[in-house]
C-alpha cells in the first residue's frame, strides 16, 4: 500500500513556498525576520478523528558553511503513529542547508522509509550556473543513480521554499492575488500558483491563532480532491509560521495541526481568551 498520502498536505505547505525570481547574475539578499536559530514546530497529522502522525520542523542551533556559503540547518522530520504505524509506518527526513543571506538551497537531502520502500537523496544547488547535481541510492544501496539537471534561477527545494514563504509580506498581497511558484524536487522543475485568500481566526492545539490563508492550485492527480484541496494557515504576525494545514482527499480528510512551538523569533499572535 501506498501511504505517502499521510504526509502529503504537509509536503505541499513546503511546495507552495517555491516561489520564481527574475534572473539576476548576482545571488540575491532577503530581509529575514521571521524566524532563527534554535526555532521548533510540532505538529500532529489527523486522518478524519484518529491522531495518526507527528512531524517537527526544527532550525539547528549551529550554523554549517556549504559550498563557501554560511548556512541554517533546517529539517523536517515525519514519522506515523498509533494503529497506523503498523501497517502504513512512515520515517521520513528532509533537510535543507539554507543560505542565511539569499534564503536559497545550498544542499537537499531526504531520506525515504515508507514500508518497504527506500529512497536516500542528497541535491547540491550551483546558483551561479542555475545547475543542480542530484546522487539518489534506493534500497540496493549499491545501487546509486546520479544527474544533473538545469534549474531556474533562485530556485528552491522543498524544505528551503517553506522558510521562504515565510519571509513574504502579506501586508502587501491583495485578496485572490495568485503567486506563480517554482522549483526543483524529484528531478524535476515544477510550477504551482498559490493563492492568498486574506485573513483568518484558527483554532489550533497550542490555542487560537490568526493566521492567513493561502490555497495552492492542486493539479488533476490521485491524492487531492480538486485544485482547491488544500488550505494552509500561517500565523498573521512576523514569524508567519504554519499553524494549520487542512486537506480534502480521496482516501478522507487529513489536518496537520500544531500543538507544540519553541525558539520563535518574535511573539505569536494568539488570540486572548476570555
């Protein structure tokens, strides 16, 4: 049985952070107040009433120097739980070395276990050239399959475009405004449009939150009922972290909730409860 579906709606919250540039020969420098190190999340995965998986996205305490460039380590970890680590048990990590200045990808890596399926990936990004260099092993670790493939400029990984997301000032986006999103994952160089839906009051596990929406177009495919599937919730304040992830798919509903925060930059906007 296939159970990527489970971590699915957490892994389109990173997709819809991917977001293109115009060329440019120089690498670019984006303002980032919204999160450092040492910084965080947990959440629970729900299918329809059953607490069924927990992930984390956490930010290293130590910065890494890749290829000449200092770096955020910042991982995302997913694993089942309960009755659904038996039969659809999940451990699954994706990392990403990410330039403190650009807010860009220096280095990818993930590493797949899902049942019986395995899948260790490591990407370097050249962002001079708009190159990247993918070496992948599957479960015959022997076994090792390289490429390299031509990117766009600025581009993101899968990790790497969720924290870029998050350095977007809302204040300046117009309700239906659609973004076009780019970026690279799985050998491939993909486009999303997001659109920015304006301003919500959430309830979460770690209290009631506003938040903006945004809903990433989902293409016709086998997991998400309709373009409009998924609704992500960001905290409406200068963190702009992922608070709620909401998903309509065809096996049921699925809710990625946070219920656990530590090392924020800046103070969530929780709403005060009488």
């Amino acid at each position: 049985m296939n159970c990527r579906w489970l971590l699915a709606p957490f892994t389109v919250l990173s997709l819809a952070g991917l977001l293109a540039f115009q060329p440019s020969d120089a690498l670019r420098s984006v303002p980032n107040n919204s999160f450092k190190r040492g910084e965080v999340l947990q959440y629970k995965v729900h299918y329809g009433l059953i607490n069924a998986a927990e992930a984390t996205i956490e930010v290293s305490d130590e910065l890494h120097r890749v290829n000449d460039r200092t770096c955020f380590k910042a991982t995302v970890t997913g694993r089942t739980t309960g009755s659904f680590d038996v039969f659809l048990r999940i451990r699954d990590t994706w990392r990403t070395y990410l330039d403190t200045t650009s807010i860009l990808p220096q280095r990818f890596f993930r590493n797949i276990e899902e049942n019986n399926y395995r899948r260790r990936e490591t990407v370097d990004f050249d962002h001079q050239r708009d190159v990247a260099q993918m070496e992948r092993h599957g479960k015959d670790k022997n076994k090792v399959k390289t490429g390299t493939y031509k990117v766009p400029d600025n581009v993101q990984d899968l990790v790497s475009g969720f924290y870029y997301l998050r350095t977007i000032n809302y204040d300046q986006r117009r309700i239906g405004e659609v973004i076009r999103v780019q970026g690279f994952f799985d050998e491939n160089v993909f486009v999303m449009d997001v659109v920015y839906k304006g301003r919500e009051t959430v309830e979460t596990k770690a209290g009631t939150v506003r938040a903006i929406k945004l809903v990433p177009k989902m293409p016709s495919n086998k997991l998400f009922k309709g373009e409009n599937a998924i609704s992500v919730y960001l905290s409406d304040d200068r963190n702009k972290i992922p608070v709620l992830i909401q998903a309509e798919m065809f096996v049921g509903a699925v809710k990625v909730d946070m219920y656990k925060y530590q090392g924020l930059k800046n103070r969530l906007n929780l709403v005060a409860q009488n």
